[in-house]
C-alpha cells in the first residue's frame, strides 16, 4: 500500500457499471455480510430488517459451522427472497476470514457488514450512504449502538488501544470510549465497533479486507486504523443507531472468547505499536498480557460457581 493519502472516495467514484458498462454515477446500492455462528435466536430478525432496508440489494451470510438451526433458518428466508445468498464453512474460519469471503460475493458499490445480533431500521444503511456521498474524506462510517433497552454502547466510538495503557489500567475499558459530541451529526473517530460498518467497496478492496491473523476481536479496530492510515476518516453518525445485543453467540465459549481477545489485541500491538515501544519493554507486556487472560478466566469461574 502506497505511503501517499489516496484521492478522497465518492458515492460517484465507487459507483456500479450501469447499462453498456458505462459508471451509474447514481448508484446506491448496498451489499451486505453477515457472518454467524451459532445465531439461531436472532439470525431471522436481523435477516428481516435488512431485506427491508431501502438501498440493500444483497445479502450473503457467511455460516461458521453453526450447530444449530442458523443455516436451516437462513435457507427458509433463501426461498422467499433471491438477493439472500449463504456460504457454509465446514468449520469456523473466524470472523475476519468470514467477512472478506462473504465480500467476495458483493458487487454493489457500497458493503456494509452487520452482526447476526444487529437490527437495522428502514432507513439506516441508506442514511449512512447519505453521510458518505456528503463527506468525500469519509472511508468508514458507522452509527450509535444501542441495547435493547435503548442504552446507548460506548463502544460505539472508539480510540485506538494501546497494550500498555490498557495493562497499566488493569484491563479497564474507560479510556478506549470516545463520548458522544452532541455539536457534530457525523464524528470522527479512531474507531467504530464492527457489529455494523459501512466503506466503500472498492476501498475495502484496495485495503485488502480485514486482516485474516484475527479470528475474532481487534479485526475492526486494524480495518480502522489502516483506513485512517490511508488517508480517509473513520466516523460515527450520531444522529443514527441500530439495536445491538451483544454476543449473543459468544456467550456460549466465553473462554475461548477472551482468548481470541488477547490474542488479537497481540497481534494489533506486533502491527501497529511494537515499532514505537522498546525492545526489553515488549516480553515484559506480552507476560501482562497473558497473566491478565489468566485473572479473566478466574473471574469467570468465580461467576459460574455463584
């Protein structure tokens, strides 16, 4: 990838082939990946909203090898409606793997990739459009995350993590959220959380797609932070949300969760961090590192035994 920014991404830049080949400079249309595993309990709500949001012109799901009914719910919902396509792995290939072969499928000019667990209102995707064509410098957009109780997630914008901070901090989570700023629409931030993002096709493209050395976790803050290192905004349209219930299918291997975590918060720092930090300092944060997974784990038995 070229050191020199690249030229600011339009709606019109990005746009589809139109009739005889020739650019739809009108072109709106939204490709979208879904990744699941083991989604059962919301894959059809999620499905549902995005077959009914304005602009959204396929759909694939990417099946990890779900055990339970995913595919078979995915496969019903096939039936009715033709831009639904599903891919099953026979195993699971991790999310970032997931998300680039789900966008292998995508030939719209816009790709957006929402979480099993993620429910879109009509306009949403469509509106984050909106906000790209209207801010050329933006590569990667994303909205307020909200539970289902309509309580707003702070990850919903994000700073770049750094391994030492959060060690230092005992693993606190405080000083990676970003708060809302109530005087600006569309926000820019470090980063966006990855359970709803939108870009430019042909930028995911020229990025590469996510980093396939994630399988789970800190793959949407690297995608981030090399859009931003291209030259392009990250931003938060706060004028915009999505309901979001959170690890519904995490909840299952909660310690294999974690430790694709730490897993990946290593590999964010050997890519991004490691260069700036010295030499001796490097063992004694990969020991931090993996002592803190182990407090983690403690925890959660502790829980489990209550």
């Amino acid at each position: 990838m070229s050191d020199k920014p690249l030229p600011p991404l339009t709606g019109e830049q990005s746009a589809a082939p139109g009739p005889g080949g020739v650019p739809d400079h009108g072109a709106r249309d939204i490709g979208v990946v879904v990744v699941a595993h083991a989604s059962a309990g919301t894959i059809e709500r999620c499905l549902s909203a995005l077959l009914s949001a304005r602009d959204v012109a396929r759909v694939v799901v990417v099946d990890n090898a779900s055990p339970d009914d995913t595919v078979a719910i995915v496969e019903r919902l096939a039936r009715r409606d033709p831009r639904l396509g599903l891919a099953r792995n026979p195993d699971n290939r991790g999310f970032a793997a997931a998300c680039n072969q789900g966008a292998t499928a995508i030939a719209q000019p816009w790709v957006a990739f929402v979480n099993p667990d993620a429910f879109v209102s009509r306009d949403t995707l469509a509106r984050l459009v909106d906000c790209a064509i209207a801010r050329p410098g933006a590569g990667l957009l994303g909205v307020e995350q909200r539970d289902e109780h309509g309580v707003a997630d702070p990850a919903s914008r994000r700073a770049d993590p750094s391994l030492r901070e959060q060690l230092l901090s005992f693993g606190k989570r405080d000083s990676l959220y970003l708060g809302r700023d109530p005087n600006q629409d569309v926000q820019p931030v470090d980063a966006v959380s990855g359970a709803l993002m939108l870009l430019p096709s042909v930028l995911f493209v020229r990025l590469g797609g996510f980093d396939e050395g994630y399988r789970l976790h800190a793959e949407d803050l690297d995608l981030c932070r090399r859009v931003r290192q291209a030259g392009y905004e990250v931003v938060v349209a706060n004028h915009l949300a999505v309901t979001h219930l959170r690890g519904v299918s995490s909840r299952r291997r909660p310690a294999w969760v974690e430790l694709q975590k730490h897993r990946g918060l290593w590999r964010y720092f050997r890519k991004f961090e490691a260069a700036e930090t010295p030499a001796l300092l490097q063992p004694i944060l990969w020991l931090a590192l993996w002592a803190h997974f182990g407090l983690v784990l403690a925890r959660q038995r502790l829980r489990r035994l209550r």
